[in-house]
C-alpha cells in the first residue's frame, strides 16, 4: 500500500462506497420494475427482497468493527469487495425471488462492512481535524455509485441482468484499489478500541442518534424501494423514465458531502431536523403527480440530497460520539438506519398491495413529520480536534 492523502483517501472512499452503496445496494430500486416484471414479483414479495439487504446490512455492522479490527481496514474493505462481487453477479443470474434475494443479502453484507473498513482506515491515514469532512465526502460515493447506474436503464432499459454483471465488474476493481490504496489499522489504535468503554455521558446522545436513524431509514426505504415502481405503476411513466429520477437523485445527492461543514455551520439537530422535513416533502411531491417526468425529477433531487445529507450527519455524529472508537462509530448511525429500512421496505410493500402506492407514500410522509417534531433531541455534536 502506498502513502495516501487526506483528499486521495476521501476519493478512493468515495469511489468504494460508489459500488458498496450506489450499486450494491440502492441501484436496486431503479430495475425494480424490470426485475418485477421478468420475475413476475408481487410488490409484497418486492418488499421482502428488497429488505434482504438492510436485514444483511444489520447483521454485517454488528460485526464491522471486529471485523475492520481482526483483518485490518484493508482486509475488511476487500472482503467487503468481494461480497459485493458474489451479490451482483448472483442477483445478474437470479431465476426467481429466492435467488435474487439471496444476490441482494450478500450486498448487504458488502454494503455493511465498507463504511465502518474505510472509517478504521481513515484514522490512520487521515488527520483527526478532518475527519468529519473526509467522512462525508466518502459518504457522498453513494451518490457516483447511483449516478453509474442510470445510463443502463435509460439505454438498456429491459437489460437489468448485463447491468448488474457490469457491476460485478466494478466490484472487482474495487477490491483492487482496497488493496492499494486502504491502510492497515494500526494495532495501537485497535488495542485502543478494543480496552475503550462507552462513556455513561454518551449513552443518551448515542440512543437518540439510533432512534432518528430507525425513523430515517423507514421513512427512505419507501422512496429507495418503490418510488421507479410507482412512477411506472402509478403514474405510467415508461421504465426508461426513472433513469431520470435517479440521475437527479445521484447528481443532487454530491451536495451531501458539504454535510459535515453545513452542520457545523446551522447547527446539527436543525440541519437534521430541516434536512428529515424535506425528505418527507419529496415523498408527498411524488405522490400527488408520479405522472409527471418533470415532477418525479424534482422528487428524486430533493430525496437524494437530503438523503446524503442526512446519512452524512448521522456519520459524522456517530464518529464524534465515539472518537476511540470510529469504526464502531461509524457502524452504530448506518445500523439503525438499515434496520428501519429493513422494517420499513416489506411494511410499504405491503401498505401498496392494500391501499396502493399513493396512499403508501402520503402515510410514510407522516411517519417523516413526526421525527421531524422532534429534531431538537437529535444529539448535537462538535468536530473532533487533535493532529
């Protein structure tokens, strides 16, 4: 591994969580309506399969820390690589609900232990003073990762199966570049963590930070999920249509990496609080007319920069939370927010089979407003100082 910068770090991160998050994961929801239609899935069963990966997600960053520990920054970045590699070419293969839930779970898995990999990775490489902006710069990559996605289902728009070969592809590049370019934990640094104790002083923060990061993911897996299927099944919108909505979402979603420095600029709880509000708006605006292209495009920007802005928040403050322990700092917000995912994808799922996708969405809308409420509990944060 060569010596790395503080900015080629954040790039080569942001470029790891591209594929971890963008394509592993919620690249998903854009081939949904090809993928429902070749398969012949109900959206319950959609549900189902897209909860795979937030169920596999939880599981991985239960075990992200230990992991990043055991084999290094750099060892659990190219496992998580490598899982990313079996999921996409399994999902690319998948003849029905069982095989394509099984691609979708070892994503999770890939998507899980990424972050928490480059988070050990950045306190040996990167400066202290800068790692809430490194954070959200790498945190951002889900964003280039959507982005890569879209111009194969504009183009190809029926050819989801070569798609997710292709991502295999680059998910094997990107095990080539942990390799490269990802340190090795120090061994100081992970005794450190190992011996550190949670602080009875954060404990409350930290709860509340898992609370707004359950209410977060429920209320996003609705629109990851099913906002494409809704502007197809809804709103008659052609599949080749909501490459435009995630190309908004992916090119609006770059302005989260200024997450970390907006936060501390307006404050974190109002940030978030500001940040949640919208995310239900994009809800409600695609709701009242998924059959309008121009519509679902202002939709998709708005989710998609609150979106980063928001996983970026709950990052950066879960990093702070835990200055000793960065890894599992950085695990404990994604968590939370993949098992409200997990919880809340089969839920709308089920909400569009009964009541249909308009009235799912507006109800998930709700659920926003309420943690939007409460945004002055969200635990407020300072930058970590030191060299």
């Amino acid at each position: 591994m060569q010596s790395v910068s503080a900015t080629t770090y954040a790039v080569a991160g942001a470029g790891l969580i591209a594929m971890s998050y963008g394509l592993a994961r919620f690249a998903f929801g854009l081939y949904v309506p090809s993928i429902r239609g070749e398969l012949d899935l109900t959206a319950g069963v959609t549900g189902v399969v897209g909860a795979m990966a937030y169920v596999s997600f939880s599981l991985a960053s239960l075990l992200a820390a230990p992991v990043a520990g055991y084999l290094g920054a750099r060892g659990a970045a190219i496992l998580a690589s490598l899982f990313g590699l079996f999921g996409l070419l399994t999902i690319s293969g998948a003849a029905g609900a069982w095989t394509l839930g099984i691609g979708v779970f070892a994503c999770g898995i890939c998507t899980g232990l990424m972050m928490p990999a480059l988070t050990a990775g950045m306190q040996s490489a990167v400066p202290a003073f800068v790692h809430g902006r490194v954070s959200a710069v790498m945190n951002s990559g889900t964003s280039i990762g959507v982005i890569v996605s879209v111009p194969t289902v504009v183009l190809l728009t029926d050819l989801w199966r070569e798609a997710y070969f292709g991502f295999a592809l680059i998910a094997f590049l990107c095990a080539l570049v942990a390799w490269r370019l990802v340190p090795h934990a120090s061994r100081a640094r992970r005794a450190q963590e190992g011996i550190a104790r949670l602080a009875r002083s954060r404990r409350s923060p930290l709860l509340r930070l898992v609370v707004f990061g359950l209410g977060m993911g429920v209320v996003s897996s609705t629109y990851w999920v099913f906002a494409p299927d809704m502007a197809v099944a809804a709103g008659g919108l052609d599949s080749s249509a909501t490459g435009w909505m995630w190309l908004a979402l992916g090119l609006a979603g770059l302005g989260g990496a200024a997450a970390g420095d907006l936060a501390d600029r307006c404050g974190v709880a109002r940030t978030q609080g500001l940040a949640f509000a919208v995310m239900s708006l994009s809800l409600v605006v695609l709701a009242l007319a998924p059959g309008s292209i121009g519509l679902a495009v202002f939709s998709a920007a708005l989710f998609g920069l609150v979106y980063m802005i928001l996983t970026g928040i709950h990052l950066v403050a879960g990093v702070r939370l835990l200055p000793e322990r960065q890894s599992l700092g950085a695990a404990v917000p994604f968590l939370a927010i993949a098992v409200g995912q997990a919880a809340g994808s089969p839920v709308t799922g089920a909400l569009v089979d009964r009541m249909g996708h308009i009235e799912a969405f507006v109800v998930m809308s709700i659920v926003g407003a309420l943690f939007v409420l409460g945004f002055r509990w969200f635990p407020e944060t300072r930058p970590l100082q030191g060299p």
